[in-house]
C-alpha cells in the first residue's frame, strides 16, 4: 500500500465558471488559475503523484506550458490515473475536504463522485468528500479563494 498527500488553492475571481471535482457549481465567482482551477482535483492528483513518488502537478503540468491554458483538469486527472495504474496501483481510497465560505458544496457532491469515480476507475464509496467553512476566518472565509485537501491510499493490483 503507497499513501499520499494533496493541497491546493485558488483565488475566487469574477468572470470565471467555478468547476469543483469536474462539476460546475452555480456561484457569483470562479477560481483563477493556469487551468479550470478545480483545487479538488488539484489536490487529489498531488496525493495520488506523492504516493507513487511522481513529485507533483506542477512538475507534471507547468503552468508555464502553453497546452495546459484552460484545460480540463479531469483531463490531467485521467493521465495521473494512467501513470498509478502503470505503477501498478490503483485507488484503495481518497479523503477529501473542501475549504470554502460559499457556496455550499453537499448537494454537488453526488456528481463530483460520479466524475471522479469514471475517472479514477474506481467504485464511488471509495471515494468520500466533505467541505468545511472557516467561519469567516482567513482567505477563504472573507471568500477570496478556496482550498482543498486530499489523502489517499494506493493498493497494489491483485
């Protein structure tokens, strides 16, 4: 079994559509970034790459590559997924938190794990995710961005 760590933020901006684990969410604003800025994914990749020892997204997808402007990132998800499965793994679990004042995230997490599930080619029920607020505390409680965090643990193919 290989167990990793992921992090990720963005800052919220107008004029963007805010994609949180591959769905779009009905919000005022959306996360900048190099990407679609999705830090669930984000932060999900950068545990599955810790826990095969790839180093992380920004080694793997350099946001000074021209290719990855407004990309997908299921996309890069579906290549982090094709590099663990080439290691021989595949998703034991992910635990995952999302870090936001607004919107309100439960009711979207049903087809977050959908995508994510196809994707990661695994069942739903091994993947769990959940949000928090910060109670108005820091960055993302006066709603400048969102963060979010991921653990998850790799198994070895049978």
């Amino acid at each position: 079994m290989r167990i990793g760590i992921g992090y990720d933020v963005h800052r919220l901006t107008e004029g963007r559509d805010l994609v949180l684990g591959g769905v779009r969410i009905p919000h005022k604003m959306g996360l900048d970034g190099h990407s679609d800025a999705d830090v669930l994914v984000h932060a999900i990749m950068d545990a599955l790459l810790g826990a095969i020892g790839a180093g992380d997204i920004g080694k793997l997808f350099p946001d000074t590559d021209p290719q990855y402007k407004g990309i997908d990132s299921m996309l890069l998800l579906a290549e982090v997924i094709r590099r663990v499965e080439a290691a021989g793994y595949c998703i034991g679990n992910i635990d995952a938190v999302v870090i936001a004042q607004k919107p309100k995230l439960g009711p979207h997490f049903p087809a977050m794990k959908e995508r994510l599930a196809q994707v990661m080619h695994c069942e739903e029920n091994r993947i769990n995710l959940k949000a928090t607020t910060e109670e108005h505390l820091g960055f993302t409680g006066r709603e400048e961005g969102i963060a979010a965090e991921a653990v998850c643990l790799l198994e070895e193919f049978a």
